[in-house]
C-alpha cells in the first residue's frame, strides 16, 4: 500500500509541474480572456439568488472575479476561503463586495474576520479551484490538502449539494491520479466545456 501511495504522490507531483508550466506558457491576456469567458458562462448557469461557495482566484487559476462580482451586483450570496489561523483550517466566510477583502494569511484576499462564516449551512453550488481536471471528473488539488479536507467534511453533510470544478482549458488532462481521500466534482466547466461527471 505504502509504495502505490508514493507512486501516486509522484505521479500527482509531476502533473502539477506539468500543469504549472502550461499556465505558465500562456500569455495573461489569454488567461484573463479564458476567465471572462467562463465567468459569462457560469453566471448563465447559475440561477438568481443563489447561495454558493467560491473562491479568490490565485494568478495560476482561473479568473473567475467577473463572476463574483456580477452575482454580488445581482444581489447572489458569495462565500469565499479563509484559512482559519487559530485552528489552522479552512473555513468560508461571506464576501459582500471584491473591494473589501483584505489579504490573509497567503496574501489571497478574504472577507474580513467579522464576516458571517458559513459552518455547516447549506449552499447551492460549490465552485472548486484545482491544478487539474480529467473528464471523469476527477481533481488534482494543489497539494497543500486544505481544500481537499473541507470538501470531504462538507460533502459528508450536505452529499446533494453540487460541486463544479473551474479551470482553464490547459488544466484538462487524461486522467487525474486518484486517491481515497479525493473528493470528485459533480461537474468540470472550462470556457470550452461543460463535463458531466460520467
């Protein structure tokens, strides 16, 4: 067991290396035009007035701000991560508008500390940043295995609740090493794509 999970470990290091320099390859102006074009896509699918869990895109991920600020604008209710010092965990705290958040603890902005945090309520859509994505729906996180434990927890509690991976284009590959821990998507949607989870 101990040798097929390093295998594994190898395998998933060397697809983020992978991944890194194909984002790495693409001009800004390609990956911001990819994000705008997925965020028109989303906000297309998902309907007013919905409750759902997004994120603060880092500049290897997909720009999905134009998204965030639309379903804010259009009176949606936003969560975004917060990497909870105290406890050392992630947790989701509500954004009211992309102005406000101040930088935490990665430097990625987050609603600040006396926003309502999400616990255990229940949100419509979970949107999943990730290194990579196959057409199963599987996902590579980016290692550090913060957002891969949330999702297990909250899926645990709420097994209906929807969750869409986002990525570019480039971060679709062939298969994604999978382990026990790894949480599927329901869904992966690129600004080329809508995959259903087979």
């Amino acid at each position: 067991m101990y040798s097929n999970h390093v295998h594994i470990s190898q395998q998933k290091s060397l697809l983020r290396q992978d991944i890194k320099k194909r984002i790495d390859d693409m001009t800004p102006e390609a990956r911001r035009a990819e994000g705008r074009t997925l965020s028109r896509v989303l906000i297309q699918k998902i309907p007013k007035g919905s409750t759902i869990c997004g994120y603060f895109p880092l500049k290897s991920e997909v720009d999905i701000q134009l998204l965030l600020k639309e379903m804010i604008d259009r009176g949606d209710t936003i969560f975004l991560p917060v990497f909870d010092k105290k406890n050392t965990k992630m947790i989701y705290r509500k954004a009211h508008s992309l102005a406000d958040l101040p930088p935490g603890e990665f430097t990625i902005p987050e609603p600040p500390e006396d926003a309502k945090e999400l616990g255990d309520q229940k949100v419509d859509i979970v949107l999943v940043p990730g290194r990579a994505f196959d057409r199963k729906c599987n996902r590579l996180g980016r290692g550090s295995g913060g957002f891969d434990i949330w999702l297990e927890k909250y899926k645990s509690q709420h097994p209906d609740v929807p969750y869409w991976g986002t990525c570019l284009q480039c971060q679709m590959v062939q298969e994604v090493p999978m382990e026990q821990h790894d949480v599927p998507m329901d869904k992966v949607i690129t600004a080329q794509e809508i995959i259903e989870q087979p």
